[in-house]
C-alpha cells in the first residue's frame, strides 16, 4: 500500500555531554505510530491496535536516550559495522588480518563499544520517509575503509514498517546490520513472550558453542528449533536441549530457506516473508519479511532487572528479537564474500515488518 504516513519530530532528551536527542515519529492513516531516534537509528516505540482497536505499545525500550546510551542490551539499536558475533575479535580480508573491538570476553558483539547504536545520525525527510544517514570512518572499532550508511524507515497504512538499509564503502570491509528491536505484541500489560505463537521459514540453524559463536547448521526436524509450523514458544523454552539451556533460552541464527540460493552478479535476493509472530491474548499479528540469509530468534534471556520503561524492572523473556541479517561470524567462514562490501559492491537490505490483528 502506498504510504500516507506523516512524520514529525520533537526533543527527547539531552545526553550526559548536553547533546540534544530527538525523536521522530510515523503516523499513519489507521493511528499506528512508529518513533525512532537520532540516537543508534534507535526504534524506540510502535503503537499499534489489538482487536479491540485498543493502541499499545508492542516494543520493549528505555526512558531517556541517557538510558540507551548507558544500557547494554541494544534495546530497538540499529546495530553495525557488524551484527552478532565475530569470532576472536579477528578476520582476514584480502591476505590482510584485522583486529577489531573485544566487547564481550574474547569476541566482538554488535559492532563494539563504539558501534552504530551509539553514534547520533543526521535525520531528514523525503516525501514522509526518515531517513537516517551515519558516517563511519576507516578504523573505527577496528574495521578498515570508510562507510557511509543511510537507512530509511517508512511506515505504510497496512501497518507495514520497512527499513531500507544502503551503504558503500571506498575499501573492503565486511558489513552485516540488523534492527536490534524488542518486540512484545502484548504491549506492555505485564506478559512475557511465552504465550505468543511463532513460525519460522527455516530447515536449519547454527548450533553454538558456549561463548554463542556458530559451530556448524544442525536440521530443525524432530527437535525444540523446529517452528516449521507455528508453535507456542513458551512451551519450547521447556524443552531438554542442550542448545536452549547453554544460551538460557532461543539466541540461535536460523538458515532462511533460499538462504543458498545463487544470486546473479549485481543482483539480489528476494524479499519474502520469513517468519510470524502472534499474540492470541491481544490478537495482535507481526510478520516479517526480508532479502537477507538470516535470521538471529533470541527469547530476551538476559533481560532480568534490566529497566525498562516508565521504570518498570524487565525479566527474563519480556520480550524477544527477531534480527535479520548474515550469519554470525560469517565473516570467518567460507561464504564470507557475501558479507564482504567493496567500492564496486555497494551493501543493502530490505526488511519489512508489518502488524496486524487476526480474528
């Protein structure tokens, strides 16, 4: 549908150096309103009616951008250079070795201490869209060649949120970005996660080992991983898995079916819906759809005493990501040419989150 959304802005709130946040917020026909800040391209809040026609608030998030800027649970981030995990804090590009950011034990995680969900972004609008634009320069974490990220967040009136994510570089250097946002389609009444009803258009997934970095695909069939057909994932964090109990809960990368598909040069995925989310409390139904080979399930298992908004206290599962992007330390593996952006090979991704109601 095309959109008819309007977009406004205000202050937010100010950091600890006096630097004034703001947020923008997309409106459209039916009242649904999506905010994002300048602050880490952050999606903020997503208000969106149940069945009732009731609005509410279906994302997880802080109070003031102090809160974001200081908390480390990436909560709505638009997280880069690199999503995930590399392995080491190291890779080899081009017969050179790089050493990045160790942000977590002996890894990198989320683009490092300085990454992308730090940094404040140059905000515009074109015709009703927001766009977001961040330079990020050679060496910053440890990542080699200049970048230049612009992501566009446009809000349709079928509730359809898209992000458009464009970069170019002028020297090698692997990208992999995602939206690190919290969804909870109960809209903060005080349910966790583990009532909704999740499916996931996967065959496979990445076993981990205990700092979470892959180990190798595993079939979904016959275990807890499987949401082929859609199950509640309550019931699945209860499963004895050896998996679920070494992450706490799901923070595994699922294989997108057509993951390993060829994609003439110059050419691009398609994108297709790969996975549903469904509160029947609310009636509440988020579906999501990209181009990209991955998708990173986590079930918020480090949330405990985390706050969150209006002061609440957060725990264990009061809300869950669902991340598009490559494959955690995909940039040590053999496919790493596919998470590799040159001056010739500009990055992009297209990623569609669209909320509903059913019955």
């Amino acid at each position: 549908m095309i959109s008819t959304a309007k977009l406004s802005h205000e202050p937010w709130g100010m950091l600890p150096g006096g630097e004034t946040v703001h947020l923008f917020t997309l409106r459209n026909a039916q009242g649904m309103r999506v905010s994002v800040s300048e602050l880490g391209a952050t999606l903020v809040s997503w208000h969106a009616p149940d069945r009732a026609g009731r609005l509410g608030d279906i994302m997880l998030g802080h109070d003031t951008p102090a809160d974001y800027r200081e908390a480390k649970t990436y909560m709505g981030a638009l997280v880069g250079r690199w999503a995930n995990r590399i392995a080491g804090a190291r890779f080899a590009l081009d017969g050179v070795t790089y050493a990045v950011d160790r942000n977590e034990g002996e890894n990198l995680l989320h683009g490092g201490t300085t990454g992308f969900h730090r940094a404040i972004w140059q905000a515009r609008e074109e015709d009703g869209v927001l766009v977001l634009a961040l330079d990020s320069a050679a060496g910053a974490s440890g990542f080699p060649g200049n970048v230049h990220v612009e992501v566009r967040y446009t809000l349709d009136d079928d509730g359809e949120l898209t992000i458009d994510y464009r970069a170019s570089t002028d020297a090698p250097t692997p990208l992999n970005l995602t939206s690190h946002g919290y969804f909870n389609l109960a809209a903060q009444t005080g349910a966790d996660i583990k009532g909704h009803v999740l499916s996931i258009d996967a065959d496979a997934f990445f076993e981990v080992d205990a700092e979470l970095i892959p180990i190798g695909r595993t079939a979904v069939a016959g275990n807890a991983f499987d949401f082929r057909e859609a199950a509640p994932i309550g019931a699945r964090l209860e499963w004895p898995h050896e998996q679920l109990a070494l992450a706490r809960g799901f923070d595994h990368c699922y294989v997108l079916r057509g993951a390993d598909v060829a994609v003439p040069s110059g050419g691009a995925r398609p994108v297709r819906e790969v996975a549903r989310l469904y509160d029947p409390a609310s009636g509440r139904l988020m579906t999501v759809s990209t181009d990209q080979r991955g998708l990173q399930f986590y079930t918020g298992n480090y949330l405990d005493g985390v706050r969150g908004r209006n002061s609440s206290i957060y725990t264990s599962h009061a809300g869950l990501c669902l991340e598009t992007g490559g494959f955690p330390n995909q940039i040590n593996m053999a496919d790493r040419e596919d998470v590799i952006s040159r001056a010739d090979k500009p990055y992009r991704q297209v990623t569609k989150y669209r909320v509903g109601v059913l019955g």
